[in-house]
C-alpha cells in the first residue's frame, strides 16, 4: 500500500503496543470502537466494568451505510480491474464527518476517554490508492482520532476471536465473509487449554496462532456480485475457480497445521467438521436459512448462535430460488444483502467443496470490533465462561451469596433422577445455566403468574439478544423452564411462541422438553415453600429437599419424587397443594409417570 503520509498498520507484532489495554483500574471501562468495513462503517460504546467484562456489555450502537468497496470500484469500474482504486471526494467527506459524529457521541455524550476510542479499517483501505487523503481528512474533523490499519492477519484475528467470544468454548473452522473478502482459520478452545495446562502458557497464544494460519482471500460479497453481474462468462469463470482453488487451499493449510482438524478429517467414523461463520455476508446466508427453517416462524430473531446441519447447510441451489421467488421482506435482508446473495451463494459453494462432512453450522453475532474487544482482556477473562457472569442476584454484597446460589443449584438438581448424569443434558444445569436460571426464580414475585409465564418466553428470546454463551438451545430452555415455574398459563398470542420453541428443543433432545417442564414445576414448589430469594445460609437446605428416584416400566419410566419439607415452612400449608404444583408432569405423558410424595424434613 503506497501512501504519501505516515500511517498506522497495525500487525499481530505491535497489537498490544497499538490498541489501548484493558485494566481494572482504569477510571472508565467504556470502550468506543469504529469498524471501517467494506460494506458499511459500524459505531459502538461498550461496557467492559468488572466483574462483568467477558460480557461485552455494548450501551449503544449504530451503523453508517456507506460502502467503502463501492466507493472504490466506482472509480475504477470493473470490481476485478487492475487499475488504480482511489476514493471520491464525497466519499471522503462523509466517511470523515461521520467518524467525527461518532467520536462526539463516544467523548461527548457518554464520556468515553479518548484514548479508549479506537477506530480500524480493513480491505478497503488497504487497497486504496489515496487512503492517505482519507486519514487527512478525518484528522482535520477529529485531531485525536488516530484511523488503525489492519494487516490481513490481524483482521483474521479480531474476526475470529469476535465469533469465538460468542461461546463458552469452541472447536472448528472460522469464517468471515465481508464485502472485501473472506478469512478462515481453526480454532479448538480444548485442544488449547490441553496445551496450556501441560506446558504453561506459550509465548504464541491459540488466537495468535490461528490468525497465523489463516488466510485472505480477495473474494468479498461485494466484490464478488460485481464480478458476477458485469463480467463475461470467461472471466465469472476464471474468478470462481480461483476461489475454489484458494478455499481449497486455506483449508488443507489449516489441516497440515492443527492436529485435531487432521483427525477429524481422517478418521471417518468421527461426525464431521463443525463450522462458525460471521460477517454480514454469512449472516445474510444465515438469515436465508432461518427463514426457510421447518420451525415457522423460527422463534427467536437474533441470528447470534443460530445452528444448522450440514444437510441444511449445502442446500444453496434451493436457497438460491427461495431468494428468487420471495417477494416480501426476508427478515435480517436488506435489500443489498439480497442482491448479493448469488455471490454469498458462491462463496458457499466453495466452502462446501472444500470441507469434507460439514457437521454443524453456526452462525455468529460477533465479529471484528467484539474480537477487538477481547483482544485487550487478560487471557483469565477472556477465557472465562461468561455464563457464571449472567447471574448475580445479591449484586455481590453478600459474601455468602456465592453458597446460596449454589444451594439452590443443588437443592433443584436433587430432584432429578441420579442416573440422568448432567454433563451435556440439555436442561439449564447440563446447558451451564443453573445459576442464572437460580437467579430469576423470585423475579417479578409481584406480578400475576400468567403475566410471568408469557414474559418468561419473551425474555429468553429477546433478553440480553447479544449475551455470550447463550445459544438458541439455551434461551429456548431458559425460556420454557420459567415458563413451567409460573404455570405455563399462557394466551393465544404466545402459544405458537411456546409451541416453536419446544419444536426448537425437541429437535436437539426428544425428552428435553419433558425435563424443562419437569424442572420447571418443581422450581415451583420450592418457591412456594422459600417465598423469597434466599437471605441466609442454608435458608433453602433447611426448608426444602428433594429425593428422587427412576425405574423403567413395562410402558413408561417413572419418576418418584419425595418433598421433604420442615415442619415450620409447611405450617400453615395444605401439603396436596405442593403436589397439585406439580400436576402437569404427573398425568403420564412423554412415555414418563411422575408420583409425588411429601415428607417432614
């Protein structure tokens, strides 16, 4: 990139050195960050204060739809030109009014420190003949705001730690197709603790190393459609070949250098590859495959965490014609999305014949400016699993907090059967969300059950809509459990609701929305003993426990469950009552018989 004016490229060897560092004694913990993509330039202030940092608590956002790639290629025509790509006048003008307007609202509006405004660019300005008249510019609008360039490999990095940041830990290929072009890498969370825990903390860390390994490529949706759309045969031909040839590539690359990608792909009894994709162009894919999902309507809009199968996935060609053939709005689509959708279809396309026995697919909120936020946490933070930041009912007050919660974890947890085992089961203790789930049992205690039950569906899909750690199959869980807990009295309008979001949990687990109900109802009868959320040590323990036990008929398993309850909490109490809590699991559906018993503790 030549260039008349010093500017500031930032690579993995000068990271730290160019970005500012997190710190718990920062005065502020608002961090405002600026991502010059191709398609279009986003704005957003985020909350990093502890002990809450892993959440990425973004306070606002807004996004400027200005298209750097289009700029670019209008001057010189032809998306696969060889000739010089400079930026118009106005195109300059307004992208430095723009970030001028956004480090207002950042320093002005809500007290950002300048020096924790950061603001990066990506392809477009690295091929941009006169990038440097762009930086002047911005300098002459806002004097302090210094414009970051990103190397290839650093944006390979920010965008595949920013989806990765989305989940508690992860093994699989890393996709980010934006207007300019399309990154993958590898990343195992597993392999990598493995690692650390064995050697100690290597000089490279797993995020540097897969950006390392990653690669590049110069076949962006926008760039792409352009080809598509004005080039001849010859030429559209030419380009989709060098995109198979160079998917290929990155992907055996990967493969040679990260051992358990190899095994996967060698050993041929293993389920296949799991795939994460960002950028806008994936998630227009994405928001193509929601619509066009069995579940309708799909019941929860984010498409953070949205998951296919590879089935599902491959099916481009008939994609491709619902795009077609579609005349209202698909929501997620602009209308640009939609009218690059063939590109984002060939990038698909080469994908697929890259990876051998894609497994799952799942599709990621994060991206560049979230990776970029991660980037500057300590790796015991960033690390962390940030579902044990969700919950903190006693607002860190108390300092028996912590065993109370954990009280209520295992006092619902003994309701359950022992053989059931809890790794991995699709309810909210094997999902790792028992002390969130714990922490909204005595919210909204004011308010009329069935008010609470329709809210409890609501906020599973809407609350926290960018929340790591919680997946689709999560927040339908969540949102089905505390359903149960207030009664599951719920009007017409939110029964589809209801219905999809089981639909949702079924088809990870048959018997999972049996247990949510399950939990659910005995969460109520624990309420109904401890009125309130718990103030004292083993308040819980002392008024309420659970013994279960499971045999399998001739028909049906059954569930025994004994209430044992002290004899000051049930005063007063008709103990039918606690069983009548539980009489939508107690009827014999589901090929499962629940009895109820209660005793004296």
């Amino acid at each position: 990139m030549e260039m008349d004016l010093p500017v500031d490229i930032v690579t993995l060897e000068n990271l730290e050195q160019s970005m500012p560092r997190w710190s718990p004694a920062n005065s502020s913990h608002l961090y405002a960050l600026v991502d010059m993509g191709s398609n279009g330039i986003r704005f957003s202030i985020s909350d990093l204060s502890p002990p809450r940092a892993r959440l990425l608590s973004c306070v606002y956002r807004e996004r400027a739809a200005i298209s750097l790639f289009d700029a670019l290629n209008g001057s010189s025509g032809d998306a696969g030109s060889n000739g010089p790509l400079t930026f118009p006048p106005e195109t300059i003008k307004l992208v430095s009014q723009t970030l001028a307007r956004f480090r207002a609202i950042a320093v002005d509006d809500y007290g950002v420190p300048p020096s924790q405004v950061t603001v990066f660019a990506t392809e477009a300005m690295r091929r941009a003949q006169n990038a440097a008249s762009m930086l002047e510019a911005i300098r002459a609008e806002a004097p302090d705001l210094v414009v970051h360039i990103l190397a290839p490999h650093v944006e390979i990095l920010f965008g595949s730690v920013g989806a990765r940041s989305g989940f508690v830990d992860v093994k699989g290929l890393f996709l980010d197709l934006g207007g300019g072009s399309v990154q993958m890498t590898y990343m195992d969370t597993y392999a990598a603790k493995v690692q650390s825990q064995r050697d100690g903390e290597s000089e490279a860390s797993y995020e540097v190393t897969a950006a390392l390994a990653g690669q590049s490529l110069p076949f962006g949706a926008a760039r792409l459609i352009r080809v598509l759309e004005s080039a001849g045969f010859e030429v559209q031909s030419t380009e989709k070949q060098k995109l198979h040839s160079g998917m290929c590539e990155a992907f055996e690359r990967l493969r040679a250098k990260f051992p358990t990608l190899a095994a996967t792909v060698a050993e041929p009894n293993t389920s296949g590859i799991d795939i994460y994709l960002c950028g806008g162009g994936f998630r227009g894919y994405g928001s193509m495959l929601m619509h066009d999902d069995p579940i309708k309507p799909y019941p929860i809009p984010a498409i953070g965490s949205y998951t296919v199968s590879g089935e599902a996935f491959v099916r481009t060609k008939h994609l491709l014609k619902v795009n077609d053939s579609y005349d209202g709005k698909i929501f997620g689509m602009s209308k640009r999305r939609r009218s690059q959708f063939p590109a984002i279809v060939a990038v698909v396309d080469a994908l697929i014949a890259a990876v051998p026995r894609i497994r799952y697919v799942t599709f990621c909120a994060g991206g560049n400016r979230e990776g970029a936020l991660v980037m500057k946490l300590p790796r015991e933070i960033r690390e962390s699993n940030p579902l044990t930041h969700l919950a903190d009912p006693y607002h860190g007050q108390e300092e028996a907090a912590e065993q109370r919660g954990q009280d209520i974890v295992a006092t619902l947890v003994s309701a359950l059967p022992a053989s059931m085992g809890l790794a991995g089961a699709v309810n909210v203790f094997g999902l790792q969300l028992g002390d969130f789930y714990a922490s909204q049992i005595w919210t909204r205690n004011g308010e009329d059950a069935s008010a609470n039950a329709a809210a409890a569906l609501h906020d599973a899909i809407m609350q926290n809509p960018s929340c790591p750690g919680l997946t689709h199959l999560s927040r339908a869980i969540l949102g089905l459990t505390l359903c149960s807990r207030w009664g599951a009295d719920i009007g017409p309008i939110d029964a589809e609701l209801h219905r999809n979001l089981q639909a949702l949990v079924t088809a990870a687990d048959p018997d999972a929305v049996f247990w949510a109900e399950y939990i659910g109802v005995v969460t109520a009868a624990l309420a109904k003993v401890v009125t309130t959320r718990p103030r004292t040590k083993d308040a819980i323990l002392n008024s309420i426990r659970f013994k279960s036990s499971v045999e399998q008929g001739k028909k049906k398993l059954k569930i025994h469950l004994d209430i044992c309850v002290s004899e000051a909490s049930i005063r007063g109490h008709n103990p039918q009552h606690l069983i009548d809590i539980l009489g939508s699991v107690t009827k014999g559906k589901d090929n499962k018989k629940v009895t109820v018993t209660i005793s004296q503790l």
